[in-house]
C-alpha cells in the first residue's frame, strides 16, 4: 500500500509566518491528494482536493502544490484560525490513505 | 446545506459488535459514493471503509476486514457499519463522510459528519 509522510511532524509559528508543510508519497500518484484542517473537537475540513485546488469557502491564502510524489501545502499569512492539525489523503487508490498530520502552533 | 449525522456509538465490551449509522440530509444521498473514517483517541485518521452510490463497489481496510460490514439505504438516506468481534484498538471516534464528486470511486471527502465515539473495553 501507498504510504505517506509529513513533514515536519510539528511547527511553532507566529501569525503572518508563511508555512509550508510537506506530504510525500511512497509511489506516484499523480495528483491524486487532498488536504485537511482539523481543530481540536471537530470534524477534519478539506482545504485542497487534486493536489491543488482550493475547496469551496476556503481561503486563498492556502495553497497546495505538486503531483507524483512530493506535494506541499503552504499558508501565505498564518491567521490565528489557522493553528490546528494538518493531514494529506492520498486518492489515486484504495487503500485510501493519510499522512500522519502535522501539528501548527503558536510560537 | 450537505449534513451527516452519525449515531449508534457506545461502550462495548471485547468481542462485542455495535451497528453505526449515519443520516444525510441537504444532498443527493444516493449519488454520491461514502466512507467511514475514524480516528483512535489522540491519534491520526484512518480510512476503513467505502461504498460506491449504487452499492456495487465495497472497500475495507486490511485493519477491518473479515470484522466489519459497510452498507448503505439510499431509501432511507442513510449509511451504516456493522462492526463485529470488536477489540480495544477498534476504539475511537467514528466519522461518516462524503466523496466530493458524485458517483466518485476516487476523491477526496468533502463533507463529514461530526462522529460517534466507540469504546471497547471490559
């Protein structure tokens, strides 16, 4: 099965920073990989679907980049809404599957 | 507005099964393809299950198979898993949620209900 790694794990970061978290694929997958923002006590919500493009409602100060194996999601501004848990999904087959997540707090 | 409603969690004792639902309003239910995904407490989320619109098509994760049963009333507009000879590391909080395209086999999930907590324990 595809497996997924993100990096870094955890960041510390002010708001305005831009931050840039890296998911990479164990094999090609085209653009077949969204991203989630997951608070504390809620639901995950998709930020980006197909590698990169940005779901409705969401802000365009996030970003997702890449195709194949290596994919980024950036944040241009950090907002203070912003601090949560990111996670990347693979969909180019089954099992679906998501990256460990990456923790964004305040530094 | 798309909602997905999730029920049927509880505190079950090891070996035990327990029948989850999940009611979905604001949409087209029985177009759109679903999946249960849940996540263990602290940890990170987990796909273990996927039904097509139409029923035909049915994935489990290697950690679920041969345990758990994923089905769906496009009548009733509702999703449910079936989930048999449970074990603690089958404890978590369980989400339903939705593919983003209609008919979709691959995409990501666009819309998620707010999940049903599962405890397995003596």
């Amino acid at each position: 099965a595809i497996q997924l790694t993100q990096s870094p794990s955890a960041l510390s970061a002010s708001v305005g920073d831009r931050v840039t978290i890296t998911c990479r694929a164990s094999q090609g997958i085209n653009s077949g990989l969204g991203w989630y923002q997951q608070k504390p006590g809620r639901s995950p919500k998709l930020l980006i679907y197909d590698a990169s493009n940005l779901a409705s409602g969401v802000p365009s100060r996030f970003s997702g980049s890449g195709s194949g194996t290596e994919f980024t999601l950036t944040i241009s501004s950090l907002q203070p809404e912003d601090f949560a848990t990111y996670y990347c999904q693979q969909f180019n087959g089954y099992p679906f599957i998501f990256g460990p997540g990456t923790i964004v707090d305040i530094k | 507005e798309a909602q997905l409603v999730e029920s049927g969690g509880d505190l079950v004792q090891p070996g035990g099964s327990l029948r989850l639902s999940c009611a979905a309003s604001g949409f087209t239910f029985r177009f759109y393809s679903m999946v249960w995904v849940r996540q263990a407490p602290g940890k990170g989320l987990e796909w273990i299950s996927y039904i097509g619109s139409s029923t035909t098509t049915i994935f489990y994760a290697d950690s679920v198979k041969g345990r758990f049963s994923i089905s769906r009333d496009n009548a009733k507009n509702s999703l449910y898993l079936q989930m048999d000879s449970l074990t603690a590391e089958d404890t978590a909080l369980y989400y339903c949620a939705r593919l983003q395209a209609p008919s979709a086999m691959w995409d990501v999930f666009d819309v998620w209900g707010q999940g049903t907590m599962v405890s397995v324990s003596s």
